[in-house]
C-alpha cells in the first residue's frame, strides 16, 4: 500500500504510527508543515525504508514562518521530496496571498536551483495560481498534486504540464473528486490519506487506511483490485526513479 501524503509527526504517537507502517510495509511519503520540523520527522524513521520525509513550508502558515525559509534551503540537499507547500486561496487564508506567494515561490526557486525534487503541492482554490508558478519553472522537477479539487480546465492544464496527482478517501467520497479522477492519466495517480487531517467516521484517517481508495479506484478505472495494486506500485517506481534523475 502507498500513502504519498501524510502528516506523521502531527499525530499524538507519531513512533506508534511509524512502527505500525513499517510492519504494514507501507510506503510513505511523509510532508511537514515547516522547514524546523523536518529534522525531527526524518528522525521518526530513520531505518524504515519505505519512509521518505519531505521538506516543507505549508501555505496555511506562509505568514507566520516565512522566516524559516533560509532552513528549507539549507535542508533542501537532504532530500529529493519536498512538501508540503502550494498555495491556498480560502477566504480565511486569502488575505495571507503576498506571503503564501513569497514562500512558494521562493521555495520553488530553490528546487529548481538544485535540480528539481519530487513536489507535494497543495492547490485549494488556488489551482491556477499553483500551475501558473508550475509551468514558468519547466526545471522545478515532478509535481503531485495532493487532494485536487479544480475544475475540468485546470485539470486538463496540469495534465499537460505533466502533473502527477494523489488521491484520497477523503477526496473520492464526493462525485466532483471520482468525475476529476476518472480523468487522471492512470500512470500517473497515488493513493494518499493526509492524515491526521482528513476524516474517515469522525477521526482521523490513518495511513494504511489510504489503500481504501484502491476500492473505488476499482470501479472508476474498471479494473480489478490486483490490476489496480499492480499499477499504483508501478507508478510509485517509475517516480522514484524520477527522484533519483
């Protein structure tokens, strides 16, 4: 099973969570909210394998940590993953735009400047605005976007600028997330819980529940559950190639 965004270190016993996806053989892609956390979540899973940890500068907190954004270059040749940054445009957040900006695109500099990474992208009412910083960076590297939720036009935008795409429970319970998916390029999709955030029956999603999308993914892609494991895991290798490019 694949969780390719997850917030580790935000649940109440991250070390528990960890040695219960290490047992699982979950492979993870662990995002963090800011560049001074990275440190500490590489160090949850240091032996585990399967675990990579992203460098990142969340949008929601782009005003409040900015500041921190001489860390995410100093700790940006650590790691080929970065995430979670991006954009988001929520009334609530909307008004933080200049710094959300400022640390997104700056952060994007940076991995560029190194070659490109593997990039976690949130995109909330902001999709355009994300492609847009996306595609006047051709060398920025690989970008997944987690959890989109644009219309058909930007879809078909971010496809063609190559965008790579995580999906959820969370994001396939409605019919506009199964419509977007259904329209994916099937190469080029991730399962993803974004746990502790995301809920399944009033709690939080754990990682391994994230393998709960391949049942839906069933249905939209009309292939059975073995076809479907078989090319999320061929997915998941040919990016890690691209990682490692």
């Amino acid at each position: 099973m694949i969780d390719f965004h997850c917030h580790l270190d935000l649940y109440p016993d991250p070390h528990a969570v960890v040695k219960e996806c290490v047992n699982r053989g979950l492979y993870v892609l662990s995002v963090t909210t800011t560049p001074s956390a990275w440190a500490g979540t590489a160090g949850l899973a240091p032996e585990a394998t399967r675990i990579r940890t992203a460098l990142g500068l969340h949008p929601q907190l782009a005003h409040e940590r900015k500041r921190e954004l001489p860390l995410f270059e100093q700790f940006i040749e650590k790691t080929r993953y970065v995430g979670e940054i991006g954009l988001d445009g929520a009334p609530e957040f909307k008004r933080h735009w200049d710094d959300q900006m400022l640390v997104f695109t700056r952060a994007l500099d940076i991995c560029q400047s190194v070659g490109g990474r593997v990039l976690s992208l949130h995109s909330r009412r902001a999709a355009a605005a994300v492609l847009d910083e996306i595609e006047i960076r051709p060398s920025v590297g690989t970008p997944i976007l987690h959890w989109f939720s644009g219309n058909r036009s930007e879809l078909d935008r971010a496809i063609s600028l190559g965008c790579w795409f995580s999906v959820g429970p969370g994001m396939l319970r409605g019919q506009k997330g199964r419509e977007l998916v259904s329209r994916m390029p099937r190469d080029r999709v991730l399962t993803e819980s974004d746990g502790p955030f995301a809920q399944v029956d009033g709690r939080s999603i754990w990682p391994w529940e994230a393998g709960n999308a391949m049942a839906e993914l069933d249905r939209i892609w009309n292939q059975s559950p073995s076809e479907v494991e078989r090319q999320l895991l061929g997915n998941l290798e040919t990016l890690g190639r691209l990682a490692h490019s």
